[in-house]
C-alpha cells in the first residue's frame, strides 16, 4: 500500500510540474528565449550568404549588361531558358543528401527527348501521349540506377557513368540526325504563358499580380506562423524586429519580380510562362516531400549516417531506389521542357545538364559529404547558375570562357562550406 502510494504521489507531481510548464510557456514572449542577432546571423551565414550572393550576381550583371538583365522579358527567359537547372537540381539535391551522385542526366534528357521526338513525328502520337511516354522511359530509367545503386550496392558514380555512356549513345542511335517537333501545343510549354482570364489591368498581367499578392500574404502568413508556434512550444524564437526586417525584404523581393513579370510578354499575352508553373509545382511538391513525410527524413537520416540509419530499422534500400526513381521523373519533365524549348531533337542534347545541376545544389549549400541540403538553397544555386548563363550570353562571352566562370565558381562555393565547417570544427 506504501509503494501504491508513492507512486501516485510522484505521479501527481509530475502532472503538476508539467502544467507548471504549460503554463509558463502560455505566458508569452517574456517567458521564451530570443536569439541574439549575433547568434542569428553566425548561425544561419550560410543561409542568407546564398541570397546575398545572388543580389549580387544579379546587381553586377545588371551593371555589366547596360541594364538589360532585368528586363521583364529577359527574366521571363531566364526561367524558360534554364528550367532543366532549376528542376533537375530538385532531384539532384536528394542524390546529393544520401552520399550519392548521378552524372547522366544530361545524356538521359538527349535519349528521352529523342523517343519523344520520334513519337510525334513518325509514331503519330499526340503530344500528351508523348509526354506521358517520355515520363514512363524516365521512371524506367530512374528504377534501372536505383536497382544497381540500392539492390546491387554498385556506387552511385559507377552506374550512373555507366548510363551516361549507355543513354549518349542511345540518344545517338535514336537522334543521329535532327528530329523536328512541329506541334503548337507541345511547343507552347515552355514558351507561352498561362492565360489571363481576367484580361489586363492596363498594360500589367491580371495573373501575375494575383498570384505576387497571394504569395506576399502567403510568406508573411508563414513566417508568423512559424514564430507563434515557437512560442508556444518553448522554443528561441527571433526578434520580431528581425522577423520583419526579413518580411519586409522578401516583400519588396516578391513585389519586384511581381511587376516584372506582369510587364512581360507581348500584346496578346504575358505574366507568368507555364514554365514558372511547372517549376513552382514541382518545387512545392518536393519541398513538402522532403521536410513533411517519412520519405524526407528517411534521405536526410541516410545521408546523415546510413549505419545509424540501418540500425534504426530504416529500408536504406529502398530509400536509395526511390531517390533514383524521383530523379529518373525530375529529368523526364526537364527532357519535355527541352524538346519543346528547342523544338528539335539531337543527340548533343543536354549535354553537361548534369553539371549545371550539381554545380547548384553546391553553391546551394548542399553539403559534399552528404546529409545537409535545402530545395530552396538549391534553387537559389541553380538561379545563380541561371544568372551567369543569362547574363554572359547578353555580354557575348565566348562558352569557353562561360565554362571557366562557372567551374571557378562551383570551386569558391564548396571551398566555401569545407572552410566554414573546419571553423566551426
């Protein structure tokens, strides 16, 4: 009876000490911990350096092009012309996170945008047929690296040099000579624009100024959201003059390109090119995969430590064959994007696509031994990318030398996060 008493004794103050704690949280600012802005920035350097550094890419190009990088129909082309970047480093991002590499996108984009090709040209397929047979040969692709990489335990940069020479010669053998795409539908991906239903508000796009004010509200929404729900879990939380700061920034960042955007495009249409759509789809899709299901921790806990991982009961496997799977769809849509861009299939396509990729999610802040990564740092590696390649064809740079900026740069960038994680060694 004693023993039954002490522990409903220590029971009820356990429940008391909790609702003490409940209690003190419910207090509000004055009870939780507010991070220094010393401590914010050391903390998250290499986050905001990422975006300062594309200001400055961007600030710099604009001196250096007489003005003309951020004219509304270069940015639009900007995103129509370097869309294979922005979503293949969506799929190389997660590569990179679990300690693996894959070199054959760009062979894999010239081999699928072939059978595309050849399907609406000499099979009579429509182009939603074709579409939807270039994403089945790119997720058959993806399941073929993922069986030798997971099942097979072939490295990653074993099997997918293999595929860049098996895919590079396929491409060969089905786009020796030039495949034209006539279609005006298919062609229309990645050149239009969604269309205005509610017409133009004088010489602005009545889309583009929707979804910029949706998005304004949405990061603000986000941001306090986020701030509220430390608070009520205890945890350090930013000062609201920081939180601010950082709205009113990313405001006027979202309020500027809303208006480049709406002054793009020509008398019969303009604002956001679907292009943007897809890329905006897929961004927010991989995002929530990546930090709000099982799928994202489990990449992130491989690439972290697969031994932990394994010991944890994770299928680290079937992790890896899913990754490649996912990368195997991600350059199937760049394929698509690229056939309808160039309006062509050959077999030089795509060539070094897998660079740019790897060369973003690396300036991105991707961490080269694995385990660390973000889709937004990603994305903010592959617009830097963007903006070289923008940038020095409006300056008439010779591709050698575009090829020498960017190799120096993917140098700077890794040496970068190598330097900052010996410092904080």
């Amino acid at each position: 009876m004693t023993g039954l008493n002490r522990d409903l004794n220590r029971e009820r103050k356990r429940i008391q000490m909790s609702a003490a704690n409940s209690a003190a949280v419910k207090k509000g600012d004055d009870k939780v911990e507010t991070q220094s802005l010393k401590e914010l920035l050391l903390g998250n350097a290499r986050s905001y350096g990422i975006f300062f550094a594309l200001v400055v890419v961007i600030i710099v190009f604009q001196i250096l092009t007489g003005g003309r990088l951020l004219n509304p129909n270069n940015v639009v082309a900007l995103f129509q012309q370097n869309a294979y970047v922005l979503i293949a480093a969506i799929g190389m991002l997660m590569v990179i996170i679990a300690t693996h590499i894959d070199l054959s996108v760009g062979s894999v984009v010239a081999f699928i945008g072939g059978i595309g090709a050849l399907a609406m040209k000499n099979w009579g397929l429509n182009w939603f047929l074709a579409i939807v047979l270039m994403i089945v040969i790119g997720l058959a692709i993806g399941a073929w690296h993922g069986f030798w990489v997971a099942y097979v335990g072939v490295p990653g940069f074993v099997t997918t040099l293999g595929g860049m020479l098996i895919f590079r010669g396929l491409a060969t053998v089905v786009a020796g000579e030039s495949i034209p795409v006539s279609d005006p539908t298919f062609r229309a991906i990645s050149k239009d624009y969604l269309p205005n239903v509610l017409g133009f508000w004088g010489d602005f796009s009545s889309n583009a100024i929707i979804v910029g004010v949706v998005a304004i509200v949405l990061v603000i929404w986000m941001q306090l959201h986020k701030r509220n729900n430390a608070i009520k879990n205890g945890l350090p939380v930013q000062p609201m003059s920081f939180v601010v700061l950082k709205l009113v920034i990313a405001v006027a960042a979202i309020a500027y390109v809303t208006y480049l955007l709406a002054c793009s495009g020509n008398a019969t249409q303009g604002g956001i090119p679907i292009v943007m759509l897809i890329i905006g789809v897929l961004i927010g899709v991989y995002w929530f995969a990546l930090n709000r299901t099982v799928y994202g921790r489990n990449v992130y806990a491989v690439g972290g430590n697969r031994k932990a991982a394994i010991l944890s009961g994770i299928d680290t496997k079937a992790t890896d064959f899913k990754i490649f799977l996912n990368m195997g769809f991600l350059t199937s849509i760049a394929a698509v994007i690229t056939l309808s861009r160039l309006a062509s299939a050959t077999a030089q396509t795509g060539m070094e696509f897998e660079m740019d990729a790897i060369a973003a999610c690396f300036i991105g802040g991707t961490a080269v031994t694995g385990g660390i990564g973000t889709i937004p740092g990603a994305m903010v590696g592959a617009l830097i990318m963007g903006v070289l390649n923008q940038g020095l064809s409006i300056m008439g740079v010779d591709a050698a030398w575009v090829k020498t900026i960017k190799g120096l740069v993917v140098i700077a960038a890794v040496a970068y996060d190598l330097v900052s994680k010996r410092k904080k060694g």
